[in-house]
C-alpha cells in the first residue's frame, strides 16, 4: 500500500489515509490489511505480523473500525482506497459489515477471493489464540493463504 509515484492508485490510496488515519495503525507501507471492530489485542497483532513475515508477505496495517459505526460504504471505501494484496478480518463483527459493504457471505477460516482479492476471515481470531486446538485452525487457515517469495 505504498504509493512512490504519480499513479492512478496513489490519488485514493493517500486519501484514505487520510480519512481513516485515525483507524490505521501498524506498518503504513503494509500491503496485508486486517480489519476488526474496534482494537486486536496486542497479542492478536504480534500474531498477526509473525505469521505474514513467515508466508512472506511483512508486516500488516490494521484497520480498527469504531465499534457502532455500521457504515457498510465507508468500511468498503477504506479497503478499496488501502487496496490491499491481501485482506484479512479478524473477528465477525467486521466480517458482518464487510459482507454488507461487497453483498457476498464471508466464510470463517478458509481462503476466499473479495472483490479479486484474496482474503482470509475469523468469527474471532484472538479468541482462537487462548486454544491450542483453535491456535493451529487459525494457522492453517493462513497458511492455506497465498504464499509470496
């Protein structure tokens, strides 16, 4: 999600960094984007960048949508101006705003493609971490993701 030049994504790209600044954290050059409502915990986000710089693909950006704000088109302008590689949604609050904002269902812990994008969705990803059985569905979940060299 970098924008080095004058292209046709650099124009959307800055401005929803700007619009949504105040939800963005993480890594700003980040080409994987995991949204959740409201804040992953720290342990949900280590887990998060571990995992993505092991399947190559670096560090992620997060977005942290507001708890209550069920703008469906807002949360859709956020990630197509991102305009991730790779989308992730950590837990099913966002993944019930992001099936309202694409109008596709959103299946948990399995590898599917939103809007020519690949993506990857949890009812409840740091609720997965506190189970060993969970830890290793969530992994391999991921995994099932994209490689990148």
């Amino acid at each position: 999600m970098r924008t080095d030049s004058d292209t046709i994504y650099a124009l959307p790209l800055d401005e929803a960094r700007t619009l949504f600044a105040d939800y963005l954290d993480g890594e700003p050059d980040a080409i994987v984007l995991v949204v959740s409502t409201g804040s992953l915990p720290e342990t949900a986000r280590a887990a998060f960048d571990s995992s993505f710089e092991r399947l190559g693909w670096g560090l992620c950006t997060f977005l942290s949508w507001p708890e209550g704000l069920d703008d469906a088109g807002a949360l859709f302008m956020a990630i197509e101006g991102l305009d991730p590689c790779l989308l992730v949604i950590a837990e099913a609050g966002a993944a019930q705003l992001a099936e309202s904002a694409y109008r596709q269902r959103i299946p948990f812990c399995s590898p599917f493609r939103l809007n020519c994008r690949d993506c990857c969705a949890f009812e409840d990803f740091a609720g997965m971490l506190q189970d060993p059985a969970q830890k290793q569905r969530a992994w391999a979940a991921l995994k099932a993701l994209p490689h990148r060299a």
